[in-house]
C-alpha cells in the first residue's frame, strides 16, 4: 500500500459539475464535448459513478465486470460482447444504455438513465476505437477478492464496529474491511470492494449485515451493504462524489443513514438501495449520524459546528440541538452516539470536550443558550475523532488527535468523571468501539493498529496489526 493510501480525512477540493442545459447556447469548458472523447477522463468516471457497483469482482452482476479496462471487451453470462472497438452498434454497453422499441434503457438498473451527452460520449469513444489512454502514473495494481490489497505500511484505521454479538471486529483498510475475531486473535475475512479509502462501518443491530461507506476523494462516494454470514456483497451504492461517511442503522435494520460531502444528510432502503431521506440543512460536510431510539429522527454532525436534528417521515430539518451561539463551540463536530437506553445524544469534535445532549427542545430557543446540554465533561485536548457510550449507557469512551498523539478516556456518564485512560496508545485515535459486553474497549488511528483494552482500569489486553504486511516490512 503506497503513502496515499495512509492519507486520513486530508482537505479534498471538490468540484460538482452540472452539466448546462441542452437547449442553453452557452457551455462552459466542463461541458463542451471534446473531439475525442478520453476513456481515463470522460468515460471512466461515468462507468464509476452509474456501472461498477453493479459490475464488479465482488458482485458481477450478470457475469460482467467493468471496473478493469480489458474486462469492458469481454463478454457477459449471455454471451454479449460489452463493448466491441470502432462499433458501437454491435456494443452491448451501448445497447443497455440507450432506448429500444421505445422502452426505456435497461441500465442503470432501478435508476434514472444515463444523459444523453453520457450517451453520446460513451458511443462516439467507441466508434473512434474505444482506446485506453490511461496514464501510466494512473495504472494501479488490480485489487479484488481474487488479487486482495497488498500492504508496505499499515494503513490509517478510520472506524471500528463490533458485530451485535461480540464475535467479531470490523477494521478498515485499503479498499477492504477486514473481519477479525472479536478478540484480535485471527482474521475471518477480507471483504474488497470499489472504494479505496473507507471512512465508516457499521452492523446492523440485527447482525446480518454490514454497512461500509468511503469512496474515492473527489472522485465518487459509495455505500457498500455486505451479508455478513456468506462474506458476500449485497449493494453497492454511488452516492455523490467525494467520500461518503458515518453509517448509522435505525432500530429495526430497515433503514441506512449517512453524511456527504455535498452537506447532505441521506437515509436509503438498505432492502433496494432507495433513497428515503435526502436533508440539505447543513453548510459543509456531514461527518456522524445517529437514528433516535424510535427511528422516528435522525441526528446529524457537521463541520459547521451544529448537530442537527431531521424528522424522518416528512425529512423536514427541525432543530439545531446544540447552540446556534457564534463561538459557542469552537469547531466542527465529528462524532456523535445516542444512548442505549434513550434519546441522549453524545458527542465530540474539534474542542475537544465530549458533550451530552437530550434531543429535543423542552423550553423554547433563546439568543446565547445552549438548553439542551445535559453534561460537558473534560476537554482532552486536541480534536475528538469518535465517540461511544458503553453498552450499558453508565459510561462513555472518546479519542483524540493533538498534534501526533492520541489519548482515549472513558469517563461515567452521569458525573463526568474519569474512569481510566487506555494504555499503549500511539499516535492520533481515529476510532472506538466497545466489545457489546462492555469490559472491553478497541481503539485505532493513524499507526494502523488496533488495540483492546481493559474498560475498568485501562490496561492493555491486545495489541494486534489487522492486515498482512509484505515480507519486505513485515518485520517492523
């Protein structure tokens, strides 16, 4: 895994272009279809953002894959050609994406259609030979289940989840999460998917699935849903296009929320894929969401310094559960936890100090309050990348960044008291999970290892590195 691949939650520039109406005579330079049409810059991203969650090596959708260049020409379980160079007549590609016998195109299945200047670029790369213009700095090594990430460095642990019943622990890495044995003592399984950096995951309370979000910066945003008893990938969801962050699932599993890049809050159909959420109240990027007890809300963090919280049936934005007082917090938000037993609402960002909130307003807003914080504990210093209540509500867990150290406290939740900080910490903490039993503590962040520790007294109980190293630094 090269140096990128370690990069974490770095600024990404993100350029959402629309494209300018067909019946407008003037067109931007982002609009103007080129002479020739470049397979690595106009027809790739297309195939990314509306194709590959469908067909690729995790989930082949009819026997075709699109997510490598050479596997465009061959052909699918039907025995169609994807795409044949210089006629895209004979292109099946070109067929599913386009109208026939005044139906609609068959692909992107379930979603809208492709635009006509998708169309149009996608056809004439083809008549014009559909060559792969690719830069060499560009050309990657295949990774997919059969050629899984090779790692020089451990990469930068961004989440962690322990599934309902404590047997296993979720870990990220490079274009994969890796499934370990809830103790850290053997891998189970490596679920490789489309996004390179995975920035959240999350199983649902029911256990059967598992949600992954992350995407590829700047380029496309992805919602992966694995079943987690066959190892196999159920959904693969483009959303946006930036990397996609902080799954949360309702009560029942039936419901899938997330942030975007594009200040959205989203909730899908974990079942179709559907959206069934969609709230633009936010000013810059969504980093955490949470569900209330009865599903009923969503709660939402933000850059912008404000949890907020939507009303699910009518998706209609209806309070900012913390202070709308300039100054009031000092930064963005990045994490938030509801309590198990209730609708209080931890959570943690750029001050440092955890924070506990009721979710709703009982006393109407005033200029300069800030009604509904129920306990402020401790800033620790630094930036609060994730925080947990344990499994029994009696206490919370946070981790920290400040300037290339980390710590993780566990305090009680009702007198802020400090309970324990875990030992043999290294570096910035970007993720924190409790064992479902609630006596033990995972941790990770940017040295790429995962530690369980002792949620009584702090001690560590494991240190283990969640992927394979080459030879070449295994030994580091």
């Amino acid at each position: 895994m090269s140096l990128v691949g370690r990069l974490l939650l770095a600024g990404v520039v993100l350029g959402l272009v629309s494209d300018a109406p067909a019946q407008s005579p003037a067109k931007n330079e982002k609009d103007k279809e080129p002479d020739t049409v470049s397979y690595y810059k106009d027809v790739r991203p297309i195939l990314q953002q509306h194709c590959q969650g469908c067909h690729q090596p995790a989930k082949a959708q009819g026997g075709f894959v699109m997510t490598g260049f050479s596997e465009l020409f061959k052909k699918s379980d039907k025995d169609n050609t994807g795409i044949v160079a210089g006629q895209p007549d004979k292109s099946e590609i070109v067929h599913q994406i386009t109208s026939q016998s005044g139906k609609p195109p068959a692909m992107p299945r379930g979603k809208d259609p492709l635009s006509d200047r998708e169309v149009r670029l996608i056809t004439r790369w083809i008549a014009q030979g559909a060559k792969d213009d690719t830069p060499a700095s560009a050309r990657g090594a295949i990774v997919d289940a059969e050629h899984p990430p090779a790692y020089e460095l451990p990469p930068v642990i961004t989440s962690l989840a322990y599934s309902p019943d404590g047997s296993l622990l979720a870990v990220p890495g490079y274009h994969e999460v890796l499934l370990h044995k809830a103790d850290g003592s053997g891998l189970v399984a490596r679920l490789v998917g489309l996004s390179e950096r995975i920035q959240s995951v999350a199983f649902s309370p029911d256990g059967k699935w598992l949600a992954v979000t992350g995407g590829d910066p700047g380029r496309f945003g992805e919602v992966q849903l694995w079943d987690v008893a066959r190892k196999k990938l159920k959904l693969s969801l483009p959303v946006t296009f930036d990397t996609v962050n902080g799954a949360s699932w309702s009560f029942d599993s039936k419901k899938l929320a997330f942030g975007c890049a594009d200040n959205s809050l989203r909730a899908i159909d974990p079942e179709t894929g559907q959206q069934i959420l969609f709230q633009g109240g936010h000013s810059d990027w969504v980093l955490g969401t949470v569900w209330s007890k009865d599903a009923g809300h969503l709660i939402s963090v933000s850059r912008d310094r404000s949890m907020k919280l939507t009303e699910v049936a009518t998706q209609r934005l209806i309070d900012n559960i913390t202070s709308i007082t300039p100054g009031a917090l000092k930064g963005g938000l990045q994490a938030v936890d509801r309590h198990p037993q209730n609708d209080n609402l931890l959570v943690g960002g750029a001050d440092g100090a955890p924070r506990i909130y009721q979710m709703f307003r009982t006393k109407d807003r005033k200029i300069g309050d800030d009604f509904n914080l129920i306990k402020a504990f401790p800033a620790m210093g630094g930036r609060i990348f994730a925080v947990k209540f344990s499994p029994d509500g009696k206490r919370i867990v946070a981790g920290t960044s400040n300037e290339r150290k980390g710590e993780v406290h566990i305090y009680d939740a009702a007198d802020a008291k400090l309970i324990a900080k875990l030992k043999g910490q290294n570096g910035p903490v970007y993720a924190v999970a409790y064992r479902p039993e609630g006596k033990e503590v995972a941790s990770a962040g940017f040295d790429g290892l995962v530690r369980i520790n002792n949620a009584d007294d702090g001690k560590l109980v494991r240190e283990f590195l969640p992927v394979p190293l080459t030879a070449k630094t295994s030994s580091r």
